[in-house]
C-alpha cells in the first residue's frame, strides 16, 4: 500500500509527519509478487527467499508487465498510427476578450474536459487575480501537477492585495513531495495554507472567488469532479461547473470554514459533504427513487463513477432492482457489483468506458416520477470516498443544464457500443453488442464538442 501513513500528536506538524513517512515509504514489506509465468522456478525461489515471501503470495501472469515502459513506443514520431490531435475549445459565448464573470453570471455554466479546455478555467483564475473588484479567493489544491499556471495565479492575486486561502492536501499519493513544495512556496508569498482534517483526506475540487459588484458582494463557486492540474486535464474526462447561485455559494463558504478552522458537523442547503451526509444522502435518494417506482412505474437510476465497492450502496441498487427500478451504472473502475442476477440484479446493466481520455467525471441521476435530480462531484461508492475523505456532490439545479447534460453526455456514454464493455453476472466483462451504427462515445464527444453548452 503506497498511501503514507500518518502519526500525529499534539507536539507534532502535519508536513513534518507527512514528509517522515514519505521517507519511510520505500522501506515497508512486501505482499505480493507478479511474475511472468515464463519466469524459471529456481529464480522466482530465489526473490521469494530474499523477499521473506511464500508461495501463496505470487501472482502469475502470462501478461506483459511494467505497462509504463509502453510510452517509449508512444514516443515514436509515427503520427499515421496515433489519435489525431485534440484540438480543445472554449464555448463560442465565453470569446478571448470576454468578461467570465459576465459570462458566469448569465447562468450556472459546465466545461467538459478535455474536450473544453481547461485553460479557461485557470483565465478565470488569473483575471481574478488582477481585477481590482475581486476581495478573496480560496481553493482546495489535491493534485497541483508540475504546470505553475495555477501557483502563479494565486501568486499574482496575493501580489496584488488580495485574501488568498489554500487548502493543500499533503496526502496525495505519489505527489507528497510536491505539494509540500507548493505549499512552502505559497506559504512564502504570503498565502494563507491550511491543512485539513488530519484524520481525512480532503478529495474534494473547489474554487470559490468573492467580488464587490455595485457595493454588494457576489460570490463564484467553480465545483468539479477534476484536480486543478492542468497536465492531467488535457487527459481527464471531468466536468467543471461555474454558478453564482447564493445557496450553492454559502454551502462553498461553510465547508471552507470547516476546514479551515474545526471541522464538524455542519448543515448544507444543497451539496453532500462525506462522511457527513454524502452516503446517507445516496441512500435516501435511492429509495425514494424505489417509492416512485412502486408509485408510478417508472423507477430510473442512472450512476457513473470510477468505483462501486461500498456495500450499503450495493445493497440500495439490489433491493431498487428487485423493486423494479430500471439501473445504468457506468463503471469504469472496480465494481463489487454483479448484474443480471434473477431476484437480486436483473434490472441492473453495467458498462464500462476504457478509451483515449480517462473517465474521470462522476454523474448520479435519479428519474424523481419526472422530477428528475442530478448531481455531480468528486465522489465515487467506495469506502475510502464516503467515510474516509471529505467529497462533494452538488446539485444541477439548471433543469435545462441538466436535461442536456443527461442528453449530450450520459445518454452518449450509455450508448457506446466501441469502447465499452458490459459486466456479467460471473464478473467478467464483454463487448458491447454493436446494435446499429457504430458509436464511440470519446469520438463523437469530440466531433460534437460543446453541444451539451446552453444557447
């Protein structure tokens, strides 16, 4: 297990901690062994001995492994046999000279990465920065990557007066050391950095950006599914949502404070915050959704995320299915659950999306008898996601926004019949039969890129 493990008294600073353990990473013991099954046996006795590890502990593959040495052949100047070029947009309202405020508060706004590019939001960024109106900014910071555009922005905006807040989770794995060093060098510039909960992980994406406008203060919420990293999101599949609405933007402001200061039980008008009410919050929703099914009929439960392995939820979705209420799950990860089960799962088809881009966003849909809710965030059904890290969920509360959302992307990814494969009941996965034309939900996200973007 690569994740640092922390030991924390009252004597003790959460970076030093986390810095310790880094350097103690390297020095835990081994669980397992994979080897190629061509591997002679007198060798692999050998790693075994030397390594204190039994027989029961080898994993054999006829599999190739260390996949990362693949990027030596992607490194090969063949463009003929490679994916053309992305070329990212921005929406055809939001032109390089535009007012983003302005643009934000026409009304609540999505960007789709990659596809949208997510330069616009580090623009929205920097042009707070050097707008004299705006008083604050603060964001939460999981994976800043090596591109400094994000560090700069917040660097200019200090630099020009303003409050700047940083949350730096120092327990991403693998990028530890990084943000250590992001976060001493905020530090160093004058940027108030805080922690966190030292008993959890904070996961969740959120950007806040308060301004005076005509002597009244307007706050700008960015939620997302996706990390501030602009490396990652030229790869990453997520959703940025930009709203100015109130309620959205004080829930914003009341979980910042809880994590900047003593985080405790607080009341939200609209987000789930785990481990606070997210999982609970899931579980009612799916069964009022089996309420209205057995009300109306016409039960619908739409989910796609990186990982189903929570057992609550697995159960929620089993008696749902039983009740009759109709379940996509867009799965691209693990998934403890098993579909097409008689009596337990029959209503329940799985699929997951392997393809160019990494499936990243996470969209949970509930049919309400036509009154339908959709939220998106940074959570997936897991454990570690709902009791064990603080994730945001927020509401589409745009019903127009939501219907194309559900229209121009789930409903694309659910009709995928290229790239996604579907989950059988004994846990393997199979292609999707190609019923009619041939869609590839990456592709055509590609070729209609901003459809899903309000007139």
């Amino acid at each position: 297990n690569a994740d640092v493990k922390i030991t924390i008294d009252e004597a003790c600073d959460l970076m030093d901690a986390v810095e310790e353990s880094i350097n103690g990473r390297d020095m835990g013991y081994p669980v397992a062994m994979i080897t190629e099954s061509s591997m002679p046996k007198n060798m692999q006795s050998r790693f075994l001995r030397n390594l204190n590890l039994s027989d029961e502990q080898v994993i054999t593959t006829k599999d190739a492994l260390a996949l990362s040495s693949l990027w030596q052949l992607y490194a090969i100047d063949r463009p003929s046999l490679k994916e053309k070029p992305l070329i990212q947009t921005t929406p055809t309202d939001l032109q390089e000279d535009g007012d983003i405020f302005e643009w934000i508060k026409k009304r609540d706004r999505i960007l789709y990465h990659p596809y949208e590019t997510f330069a616009n939001i580090v623009r929205f960024m920097r042009q707070s920065a050097m707008d004299p109106n705006v008083q604050s900014i603060k964001i939460c910071l999981y994976r800043l990557g090596t591109d400094p555009s994000i560090f700069e922005a917040l660097k200019a905006a200090r630099m020009n007066g303003k409050s700047v807040s940083v949350l730096m989770e120092l327990r991403a794995k693998f990028d530890e050391d990084r943000n250590i060093k992001w976060a001493k060098d905020l530090e160093a510039i004058g940027v108030h950095v805080v922690y966190g909960p030292v008993n959890l992980k904070v996961h969740s994406k959120l950007l806040q950006v308060v301004r005076l406008e005509n002597g009244h203060l307007v706050t700008y919420t960015h939620l997302s599914s996706g990390n501030y990293n602009v490396s990652t999101a030229k790869q990453y599949g997520d959703i940025s949502f930009l709203t100015v609405n109130k309620e959205i933007g004080e829930d914003v402001s009341e979980l910042f404070n809880a994590l900047t200061g003593y985080y405790g039980q607080r009341k939200y008008n609209h987000l789930l915050v785990a481990p606070a009410t997210l999982k609970a919050s899931l579980l009612k929703k799916i069964d009022a959704e089996i309420k209205c099914h057995e009300s109306n009929g016409n039960g619908h439960i739409i989910m796609k995320a990186n990982g189903l392995i929570d057992q609550d939820i697995i159960a929620a979705l089993y008696k749902a299915s039983n009740s009759g209420v109709k379940i996509d799950l867009n799965i691209r990860g693990l998934c403890c659950l098993r579909p097409g089960i008689p009596d337990v799962s029959k209503n329940i088809r799985v699929i997951s999306i392997v393809d160019r881009f990494l499936e990243h966003s996470r969209i949970y849909y509930f049919h309400n008898n036509g009154k339908p809710e959709m939220y998106m965030g940074s959570s997936d059904m897991m454990p570690r996601n709902l009791l064990a890290r603080i994730e945001v969920l927020f509401p589409v509360l745009d019903k127009d926004l939501m219907k194309s959302i559900k229209e121009n992307i789930l409903d694309i990814h659910f009709a995928d019949n290229v790239k996604a494969k579907e989950l059988k009941e004994d846990g393997t996965y199979v292609p999707v039969k190609k019923d009619g034309k041939a869609l590839r939900s990456q592709q055509w996200f590609i070729e209609h890129n901003g459809c899903w973007q309000l007139k």
